[in-house]
C-alpha cells in the first residue's frame, strides 16, 4: 500500500517520500483531529436543528388555508395568477439556465446555489434563502437528492401552496429506465451530463410551465423544442473534439461520481474518489485502488473540480509520485453547478463544452506519441 492513512489535515505516505510531503502527527495530529471532530459534530447538529426548524418555520408562515387547484385539493397552484413576469426561484445555476431557456421572456429567475464553487450535496438552505423561496411565484429544483438538504424545505412549500417543479419527474416517472442506479439503489442525480437526457427534462420543464401559465404554452413548448436541437448540437461538438482521444486513454479520474452519464454519452471509463454525493468520505482503501489503476494502466491525467475539495486529487498525485508514476492535473472541471454570470460557462452548454476542451487536451494522442 502507498498511502497508509488519511487525517482531516492531510495523508501520511510511506517513508521514501520527501520528508516536506509529511506531517508530523505527534506535534500537530492529535489536538488538530480533535479540533476536527468538535467542528464537524458542531456543524452536524446546525444542520439537523436547521433541517427540523426550517419546515417549522414555512409551517408557521403559511397557516393561512393554503391555496386550492381546480380539483379542490390543498397545496397545489395549478395556474399563474399574476400579471408579470413569473418570478422563479430555482436551486442551482444550471436549473437556472435551464429555466430562462425554456421560460425566456416570461420568467425572472433567481438561484440560491448561483456560484462555481458551492456544492449542492451539502448546501444548508438560510433564513435568506427561505425568504427567497417563500416569496417566489414558482420554485424549480433539480431532484434525485441532489439538494439533500432542501427536500423537508421543498415539501413545506408545497403545502403552502407554492407550485414546486422538479425537472427529472419526468425523467423518474415516464422513462426510469434512462436513470443510472447506484449499487445502493439510489439514482445519479447528475442526468444534464447527458444533452440527450438534459433536453427531456426541458420537454418536461416546457410542459409544466405550459400546464402553471397556460396563456404562453406555446412559446415554452416550442423553446422546448429548440432546446432539444442545441443538447444535440452540444453532443455533435463535444464528440468532435474528443475525436483525438483514443479508447485505452477515454479514463476520466475525478474527485466525486457526477459523470457516469457523461460516460454514457461520449463513450468514457468513469473513476471517482468519492460517490455521487460529496456527503461520502472516501477511505484509504479506495485511495490505494485509484493509485494502483493509475500506475498500472499509465494514465496520464485526473481532474479538479469547481465546487469539490482538491485534497483527494492532491492524494492520488502524490500516491502516483511516490510509486515513480507522472500523474499531472489535467484541469478543473464543473459538476455539479455551471460558471459564473456573464461568462461562456454560465449555461449548462458551455459548462460542458468547457469540460471537454479540457478532458480533450489533457487525455488526446498529441504529435509524435
């Protein structure tokens, strides 16, 4: 084994590692692993009292009679009301691209986890945050667990009578089939991996909205459609531009299991360090396995992500160093949100346009290899 441990600070490696690589855990470890354990108990308990207060709270704000659909039953706004734009709050940036594509002029949108860097697997939902969603005309999220931390909040709102989308209902109720399972049984929530399956959940997106603010379904069925043809035109120039990486070296190595449908689609090998939930915490064992899979099948690159830790990756590294393995960081990539405002990357499109440029340059088959 290279790596024999791995301490909230950082990873002990075998003796012929330079000595700057090591920490010295009699001086540091002891007091810093305690200091770790207080911290994440601390934050264990925020979460699980945010988690009951916060329904509670949505409760207690919406004791009027919640507002009725046209079949009578409580908690359900079957149709827009108002007389401008819809005003939705949405969870990610890229449920927030995916509704300004199909709701366009008709919709304001706002989302709550809008930054490269915040992961959507662990986000608390605040009191900012409950504010926004309380006051929304429609709320669009993403589902399959993704925002574990919501789902008590998403369903308070609901019997508030605020409409509540959740784009892969469709994906989870019409085609199960299309969902990649977890060996826990649970579905990869990270579908908009695939364009094929990202642009089903705009159909269903587009429905939806037809069904709340009938009045434009023809402008959101129709950008529906047009959606459709851009996912296939991103598959055509994603596959274009990883015509140089020949099949023994389509391994794509990162921190968390987000691109099992990425896989599918352009036809890779998918390691992770982690699960599909950064929740997880990887062991030493599955540390060792991905050191040993590098070296023995001579794989040049792994990748950073946005929004997840780079300690994991940094571990394989320096595994693959101390076995005389090259192993160099081939980029960063976005997983689990898109970019920032105003750049390429803000869209879902260019998020993984962005991702493939750079899976392309670090694993193709350069001049004279």
């Amino acid at each position: 084994m290279i790596i024999r441990s791995i301490t909230e600070n950082g990873l002990r490696l075998e003796a012929n590692v330079p000595r700057w690589r090591r920490f010295d855990a009699k001086s540091r470890g002891t007091s810093n692993a305690r200091n770790g354990v207080r911290s994440r108990e601390l934050r264990r308990r925020f979460h699980l009292l945010f988690a009951v207060a916060l329904p509670l709270f949505l409760f207690l704000g919406g004791c009027a009679k919640p507002a009725e659909s046209e079949n009578g039953e409580a908690g359900v706004v079957e149709t827009f009301d108002g007389d401008g734009p819809i005003k939705v709050v949405c969870t990610t940036n890229i449920i927030k691209d995916l509704v300004r594509q199909i709701g366009g002029k008709h919709v304001t949108v706002t989302a709550i986890m809008d930054g490269p860097s915040i992961d959507p697997h662990s986000y608390t939902p605040s009191p900012k945050d409950t504010n926004l969603l309380t006051a929304a005309d429609l709320v669009v999220y993403s589902g399959l667990h993704l925002e574990g931390q919501f789902d008590a909040a998403l369903e308070s709102l609901k019997h508030r009578g605020i409409p509540v989308i959740c784009v892969t209902d469709g994906l989870k109720n019409e085609s199960p089939s299309r969902l990649i399972q977890t060996d826990d049984g649970v579905a990869d929530p990270h579908v908009w991996f695939d364009p094929n399956l990202w642009a089903t959940c705009g159909e269903w997106l587009g429905s939806e909205l037809s069904t709340f603010d009938p009045s434009h379904a023809e402008d959101y069925n129709a950008a529906a459609e047009r959606f459709a043809v851009q996912m296939k035109d991103t598959i055509a120039e994603g596959v274009k531009l990883l015509a140089n990486v020949p099949d023994d070296r389509r391994v794509l190595v990162t921190a968390h299991d987000a691109f099992e449908y990425f896989a599918q689609a352009f036809n890779f090998e998918v390691q992770a360090v982690q699960g599909i939930s950064t929740e997880s915490e990887p062991g030493v064992r599955r540390i060792n396995q991905l050191i040993d899979l590098l070296v023995a099948r001579k794989i040049g690159a792994v990748f950073t992500e946005q929004s997840v830790s780079e300690k994991n990756i940094q571990a394989l590294v320096a595994g693959c160093e101390s076995a005389g393995h090259q192993l160099t960081i081939g980029g960063k990539l976005f997983s689990d949100t898109a970019g920032p405002e105003g750049t390429p990357e803000e869209t879902l499109a260019g998020a993984l346009l962005h991702n493939i440029r750079e899976i392309a340059a670090a694993l193709e088959t350069k001049k004279g290899q």
